[in-house]
C-alpha cells in the first residue's frame, strides 16, 4: 500500500501540516534542522511520494505538460519530443505524450483530452489552423496555456493569436531549389505527406511559383500527394514513374518530409534508377537517419533542438507570469537551411 502523508507525519513524530511544510521545502518551516532530517528520513523509509493530484489542486500546478504529435514512426517527432523532454526535465515537468497519427479528427479529440488532464499546459504541431480555433477556444477557457507549432502567417496577414513557435521553410526551399537549378535540373516533382483530413492548401501554387520565377515552365512541375505511411510513399512515386515517358520523369524530386524521400528513393531504385545520377532528391527535416543511408540525404534542415527549448521556455514563461503584460501574444520564428549531402548532383548528359 502506498505511504500516505499522515504515515509519515505519525512515524515522524509530526503534525501533517508540519510534514507538508518540510518535504515540499516551503521557506515558512519553523521546524528544527534535527526534525527536518527526521522527517525526510522516514519519508525515503516509507518510499513516500507526494499525490501529483493533490499538489497540484493544491498549488495550481501538476508540474506537466502535454505534447501532441502528429506521427511518432517519423524520427523528427521523436528527436523533437525527447529535446522537449530533456528541456521541461530540468525545471521540474514531466511531459505526457499523445499520438495523433496524423489524423485531424484524432489529433482534435487528442487536444481535447489533454484539457481534462492534469497538466499545466499544452504544444501541439499545427497542420491545419482553421480546424483548430475551437481547440484553442476551449484551452482558453480551461485556463490552459497553449504553444503552437506552425508556419508564419502569411505576408500581410494579422499576426496568430496564440502563442506559437513558427518554423519559416521558404529560405530553406529557396536555397534547395537555387541548388538544383544551378546544377541543371530542369524537371521537378514534389511529394507532400499529408494527414488524414488534411488539404494541400496553397502548396502546389507555392511551388509553382517559386520555380516559374526561375524559368522552369509549368508543365514541368508535378506536385503528388500521399499519406505519412512509408509504404504509400514508395508507392505513389513509383506508380508516377512508372506512368510516364522517359522524356517526362523528373530529374530533381523534393519530399516534404525525410521518410518521404526515403520511400521515394527506394521507389526510383525499384524502377531503374539511381539516385543521384538520374534522380536527384531532397528532403525536409535534417533526421538522423539521413545520415546513415547508402547516400547521404541532402535536406532542408529544421533546428530541432532550438525549436524545443524555445517551446520549453515559452511555455514556463507563461505559466509563471501573471502580470498583466502577460497576455501579450509571444511568437519566435526560426528559418530552415538547406544541407547539401550525397543525394543530389548535376543533371545526366545521358
């Protein structure tokens, strides 16, 4: 049976309120040093623990927090959880995990799950804003603090009324595609991974864009789009491949993800070619894994660690202030950056 707190305040030879003040090391003990060690001793005797509940209904705080990823198979989400972790640890919070599995009407049940927990707070990767002005809604009149990760607004529209750590991905795409198109490549395809329930948004015309800018006509632009499951991935791409006339394969392939371009790499490999002599690819995330394959992956790097205990000090900044100018919307942006590997090179003459 569990040690309670009274079994160590009668062991102890104290009142309860005496052993609360002691073990939770409150500066208004009266206690003697000589009661203090007795106290403690007789709690690691007991193997006491205090109730997280009842410190926390106590104290406002469950010294928790919640964080809801979208896929835990794909590394980035992992490394970037356990930064989390390692970051909230040093000041004291546990983190509780859940898993959306990259579906929107399971990420929103997952959120809202999280304000019937007992934690303190809650960050959560946003894929799709509109779909959760109502989670953000309900956490506020939870009283639970929220941090977002997600894009920046885009240009000329109103900053996000929420805390958020933004992650920017044009500088990183921009120096991809500069790259590629300095060595030649001419014939692009994009592979985006999205959530069940998930729209592809404005991606396409983003892209289209950024290559027409660059003299790289419409017609050689393909976007496709598969689900996070790797085997979806590898398929996708190679049934694209396999439709197509060997003077429409595209020669450069950027996957908005690293597992992406992985499942795509073994989907050109099972077609005939090889990567980076007749394909060029490139991913997005920077995981390790991409370091370890037959090829180096060249990537679009995301600063895991940074992000993470960016998100970490947002989030217990918050939750220790109360001042008025508090409620001021905090944000911090970082910016991708392109790492050039063995996965990418100049355009076969052949």
């Amino acid at each position: 049976m569990r040690a309670r707190l009274k079994d160590v305040a009668a062991k102890a030879g104290v009142a309860p309120n005496t052993a609360s003040t002691i073990l939770n090391r409150k500066p208004n003990s009266w206690a003697s040093e000589e009661t203090r060690e007795r106290v403690f001793k007789v709690a690691e005797e007991l193997n006491y623990r205090p109730s997280r509940t009842a410190l926390g209904l106590r104290t406002g705080s469950f010294k928790a927090i919640g964080l809801v990823v979208p896929d835990l198979h794909n590394p980035f989400y992992t490394a970037f959880s356990d930064c989390l972790e390692r970051a909230l640890r040093k000041f004291g919070y546990d983190l509780i995990l859940e898993h959306s599995r990259e579906d929107m009407d399971y990420q929103s049940k997952c959120l809202l799950s999280l304000l019937d927990r007992q934690i303190d707070a809650v960050a959560y990767f946003v894929n799709d804003l509109d779909k959760h002005l109502d989670f953000l809604a309900k956490a506020k009149e939870a009283d639970k603090t929220v941090v977002a990760l997600t894009g920046p607004p885009p240009k000329g529209a109103p900053h996000l009324p929420f805390d958020s750590i933004q992650i920017d991905f044009t500088s990183g795409f921009i120096e991809a595609v500069d790259h590629l198109i300095e060595l030649g490549h001419q014939r692009f395809a994009f592979l985006s991974a999205l959530s069940k329930g998930q729209s592809a948004d404005g991606r396409p015309e983003m892209f289209n864009q950024l290559l027409q800018a660059r003299g790289v006509t419409e017609e050689n632009n393909i976007y496709l789009t598969c689900s996070h499951e790797l085997e979806d991935m590898h398929r996708v791409f190679k049934e694209y491949l396999e439709s197509q006339p060997p003077q429409r394969h595209p020669t450069a392939l950027i996957a908005l993800n690293d597992l992406a371009a992985i499942g795509a790499m073994r989907a050109a490999a099972d077609c005939g070619f090889s990567v980076p002599g007749d394909i060029s690819v490139v991913g997005v995330d920077d995981i390790p894994l991409g370091c370890f394959l037959p090829q180096r992956l060249s990537t679009i790097r995301q600063p895991i660690k940074d992000m993470a205990e960016a998100t970490a000090m947002m989030l217990l900044n918050r939750l220790r202030s109360s001042s008025e100018s508090s409620t001021a919307v905090q944000s911090k942006c970082f910016n991708t950056q392109f790492v050039c590997r063995e996965t990418t090179s100049a355009v076969s003459s052949g």
